[in-house]
C-alpha cells in the first residue's frame, strides 16, 4: 500500500491505481498518515478534559470539620494546663502561710526553753544571793511568756478539689456537630411564581423555589446551599434573601428599584437551576395592564350583608406537586360565594395567608404571615381591623401560621419563628405567651372543648395540649411514618367529640386522637384519587362532624364524612403490641386552588397562597 484515494477514503496498491482509481485523485500514504496523526492529536487534545475524574466527585470531599475538633482537643490541653497552674499557685500560697506559723511557733518554742533552761540552772547550782538576785528577772520572763498568745491553731485547711461537669460536656461533645445536605440537584429543581415574570416597582415579588433529586423526586428537607441575586438595568447587582421552609422548599423576595429588564439568577450549589437566569419585566404600578383573565374573574369585596356576587368556581390547572398522569374526574361542583382580598401589605391585603379561623361572634380571623400580623373580618367579609408588629418580643409576631379563637373571644395564634403561642384580647392586645421554651416551631392551634389549647409542633412532630395559663397538660407524637408518629404535621382541628384530628403533611394522611393523645384512626394515602392526599395541611371540622381537608398537593378541598367506614383502632391493653393501622375507603373531593389551611368550623372558607385572597364557597 503506497497511495492513498481521497474521494475513497482509502489506501490502495499501484494496480488499484491504475486500475479502478485511475480517474480519482490520488497522493502518496505517507504523506495522508502524517496529516491524520495530527488531526487525531488534535481531536485527543479537544477532548483531554473528560479523561480525568467527573467534577461532580472532587465536589463531594470532607465536610472539613477536622480543624474544628482539633480545637478543641487544644482548648482542652489549654484548660488541664490553666488549671494545673491554678493548683499549684493555691498550693504554694497555702504552704506559705501555713509555713509562717510553724515558723511563729518555733520560735516561741526556742523562747520557752531557753527560760525554763534558765530558771532551772538557777535553782540548781545557783547560791540564795543568785537565787535572790535573779528571781525578779525571772518572774516577769516567764509571765511575759505565759501571757503570749501563740498559733496553735492552722491558719489554712486542707479543702483543694477539682470540680468538673462532665456529664453535660459529655453529652454536647457526644451531640456535637450535625451533617447538612441534601439530594437536590440544580438541573431538576424548579422555580415558580408571579415574581419570575414581572415585578412592580417598589413593591415587593416573590417566587418559590422547590428543591428536586435527580429523577425529579421532590427533597422534603431543608439547608440547601441556594443563592439568588438580581440584576437591574443599569448592571447593578443586590442578593435575594432566600427563606429556608424546611421542607425542601424556598421562599424569596426582591423588590425591583427601576422599571426596565432584570435578570434574576437562581443557583442551587454554584449551578442555575432550571430556567435561570430569568428575564423579568420591572413595570411601575400604573403600567400594569389587567389580563383578560382577572377582568372576567375579578369579584368585588362585599361592602356590607349580602352584597357578596355569587360566581363559579374555576378549575386550575394541576399542581406541579402532582404525581402525573390523567386526573380523574370529579363529578362534584362547587359555587364561590364571594372572595376577600388581594395581594399587597394594606390592609385587607395578604402576601402569605396561613391559618384562618371563625369565631362564634361573627368574625373570621387570618393568620397573614409574610405581612407578620392577624386580620379580622366579619362574615360577610368586611375589613373590621389588624393587629400585629414584626419582632421577637412577646406580643409582637415573627411568622405567623395557625390561628384559633376560643370561647372567650380571645385570638390564639401560633408564632413559627418565635418559637411560642401568643394569647391576644378579641380587640388585639397581647395578654401573655405559652410554650416557650418548648416548641421548636409551632404550625397549627385549635381550642378543645375543655379550654385547652392544642399545638402542633411542626419541627418537632409533636401534638402539645396546654392549659391556658401555659402549664403542659401533655404531648403525644415523634417523627416517623407510624401511626402514633408524623413526618412534618401542620394543622390541627378538634371534632364534637373532643378528638384531635393532625394533618401528617410528608406522610400523606390524616391522623385522629383521643384528647389524650391515643390514636383512634387514620385515612388518606399517598395519590390523587377521591380519598388520597398529595402533603395535606389545612384541616377543620363542622358542626356536623365533616371533616375538611386542604389536599395542598392536588390542588382541591376534600370532605370526609363523620364515620364513612372508619374502624376505629382497640384499646390495647398495658404492654401489649398497637395495632395495625384500619384503612379507609375513597372519600369525594373537591376541586379547589391550593390552600395553605383549611376552613375553620361552621364556615367552609379556603385560602389561596396564590391569588392572595380568601374564597367562601357553597357546596352542592
């Protein structure tokens, strides 16, 4: 082989050549092997990069805590030595002391001697004139002796103990330290909301950032390492604050300085996340056109009793909670009576409806939670009046979530944040808080028929009954997939039969107690079928026993009938096993806006975390 065809691609003899390549041009082979080596050099030194190891493994390496042991193995040696010094200082200033007085009283021992020596030679071998002469002397020498006080007595003792609390220092040491992380990776995890398309000038948007595995599974924890900042039109760049919910989901909010094109990046560990950066349009309140859409679903506020417009509801599209598929259809139809509300931190306005409430004197109570106060409406949904101011002092609210009125009017609210529940008077005036010191992040309240008030405990997973004065009555629950344990429950609802009904929000279910926390029976599982749940949290229960659930997941309100199939779990005797959990047959649902609570008792009302505004609606 000793050329080379170019339109063939292909080595060949001398009579190939001449042969069946006579027309085709041809060249010499060494001279084509020379330019193909150094293509191919080229092509291995393009690719030299992927030969090494992939960058996601040199990214996972030590959480780098070594040096922070180290330190304290050298705090330790430094304490034994500081107090090795100790000791001896105290040591040798005892021994000084105690040194001085052995040293007072030998001296008076040699004095006493020396005297009495004395007196006896002389009495000895001394004449009477010596005897005589020598007696005076000798008198006031042995009084003066006689009268001196001598340290008989330690002027020190013998108390040098070492002190050392160990058994706390041994449980912080053995508790020391946590590892945060999560499976979440940037490629998958998603970010929604009004404040990725546009933003009002001045005014605060937000958006939600849901944190997703790589096969798209939703991450139900927190302490990701997420950073977004945006950047206006003149290049200048400012963070978003980033609010960690714990459960895989974020919160942020920026507030555009000038009209014009943002760019909003959104990094989940150093990638953007899908979509990011985005391009949002910055507008002045004024140039904001209303859509087509909220012109035809617009509804007034009622102005006064029975001014409310009747309007039918309509169905959104599924949540990305949804677990796929086609959703099957639901034959029940509900009607909206009228709505109260919009988004903004005025008054009557929401940015983050979390718990609502109705009171027997006609007024229903919203738990606002990004504008950190409570807002009180009639039940026509009139305006009445706020309370509330942002801070960690009692009496001022950080976060707040459930929300509850008991038979004296007084409004019960539960303080995520702040880590208590706060009493306040009908009219808003704080009375005193409870729990503090032991709820980690309170979600839900609700007031049972003896006057307690129950808690559910969010972080802790943990259901709290206190009296109202703030003594613990008792507590019952854990974190875990059991019946009797829950994996981020919420909200809480307490029926006519004084039971306590918990939504257990990651396990996908509905979970109901005595009132002292004995498990009774469960209902709902993981799904979007009649009966299922997708992270249930808002829950409520009417006068008649219908047992409301806010499906957060699936979008929609589901109402359980009292007793529809329910085995209720027996009473096991002491020390023996708990029974398996009963199952519950489908329950109908109703298609619904996702909801942050469900309604209170005797008034079906829902609240909308997306359009801001509270929906009473009228069941057929």
């Amino acid at each position: 082989m000793e050329f080379y065809c170019e339109a063939c691609e292909t080595a060949m003899c001398g009579e190939c050549r001449a042969g069946e390549h006579r027309e085709h041009g041809t060249v010499l082979l060494r001279d084509v092997v020379e330019q193909h080596k150094a293509a191919l050099q080229r092509q291995l030194e393009a690719q030299g990069g992927l030969r090494g190891e992939p960058s996601s493994r040199a990214a996972v390496g030590s959480p780098g805590g070594g040096s922070a042991f180290e330190d304290l193995e050298q705090a330790l040696q430094q304490r034994k030595q500081a107090l090795v010094s100790d000791l001896e200082a105290i040591c040798g200033a005892k021994q000084k002391v105690l040194q001085t007085q052995l040293d007072t009283l030998r001296q008076g021992q040699e004095h006493i001697g020396s005297s009495c020596s004395f007196a006896e030679q002389a009495l000895r071998l001394g004449s009477a004139p010596e005897v005589l002469l020598v007696r005076k002397h000798m008198r006031e020498r042995l009084a003066a002796l006689a009268a001196q006080a001598f340290p008989e007595r330690p002027h020190e003792n013998a108390q040098l103990e070492l002190v050392l609390e160990v058994d706390g220092l041994r449980r912080s040491v053995l508790n020391l330290g946590a590892l945060l992380t999560t499976s979440a990776t940037a490629h998958e995890t998603v970010a929604t909301g009004e404040g990725l398309r546009q933003a009002l000038v001045g005014q605060p948007a937000s958006l939600t950032v849901t944190t997703k595995d790589k096969d798209g599974r939703l991450v139900r924890t927190g302490s990701a390492e997420l950073r977004a900042e945006i950047t206006g039109p003149d290049g200048a760049r400012l963070p978003v604050p980033v609010v960690d919910h714990k459960n895989g989901t974020y919160e942020l909010v920026y507030t555009a300085r000038t009209e014009g094109e943002l760019l909003l990046s959104v990094l989940l560990y150093g990638q953007p996340v899908r979509g990011s950066p985005f391009r949002v349009r910055a507008l002045r309140p004024g140039d904001l056109p209303p859509s087509p859409d909220d012109v035809k679903r617009r509804v007034k506020s009622p102005g006064g009793p029975g001014s409310h417009v009747r309007q039918k509801a309509v169905r959104r599209p599924s949540s990305m909670y949804s677990t796929g598929g086609k959703r099957k259809d639901n034959p029940i139809e509900d009607e909206l009576v009228f709505r109260v509300g919009s988004r903004g931190r005025e008054k009557g306005e929401f940015t983050n409806l979390q718990g609502v409430s109705a009171a027997s004197s006609g007024r229903i109570v919203v738990a606002d939670s990004n504008n950190q106060c409570i807002q009180v409406f009639s039940n026509e949904g009139q305006f009445k009046f706020r309370f509330g101011v942002r801070g960690r002092s009692p009496g001022q609210l950080q976060r707040p979530t459930g929300v509850a009125v008991d038979t004296n009017g007084d409004i019960i609210v539960a303080d995520y944040d702040n880590r208590w529940v706060s009493i306040f008077s009908p009219e808003g005036k704080f009375k005193t808080k409870i729990g503090a010191g032991r709820l980690m992040g309170p979600k839900g309240v609700a007031v049972d028929r003896n006057g307690h008030i129950i808690v559910v405990d969010n972080k802790s997973c943990c259901v709290f009954t206190f009296q109202p004065n703030g003594k613990l009555v008792g507590r019952f629950g854990g974190r875990g997939a059991t019946d009797r344990h829950f994996a981020g429950p919420h909200f809480v609802a307490v029926n006519n039969k004084n039971e306590i009904v918990v939504t257990d929000f990651h396990n996908h279910s509905v979970k109901v107690y005595s009132a002292d926390g004995e498990f009774l029976f469960k209902f709902g599982s993981h799904g979007e079928g009649n009966g299922q749940f997708n992270a249930p949290t808002g829950v409520a229960v009417d006068s008649n026993g219908n047992i409301i659930v806010a499906d957060w997941g699936n979008s929609r309100i589901q109402v359980r009938k009292p007793g529809a199939g329910t085995r209720r779990a027996p009473r096991p005797p002491p020390g023996a096993a708990h029974p398996p959990d009963p199952t519950s047959p489908p329950i109908p649902a109703r298609s619904l806006p996702r909801c942050s609570t469900a309604p209170a008792p005797s008034c079906p009302i829902s609240t909308r975390l997306q359009s801001h505004c509270m929906a009473h609606r009228a069941w057929h």
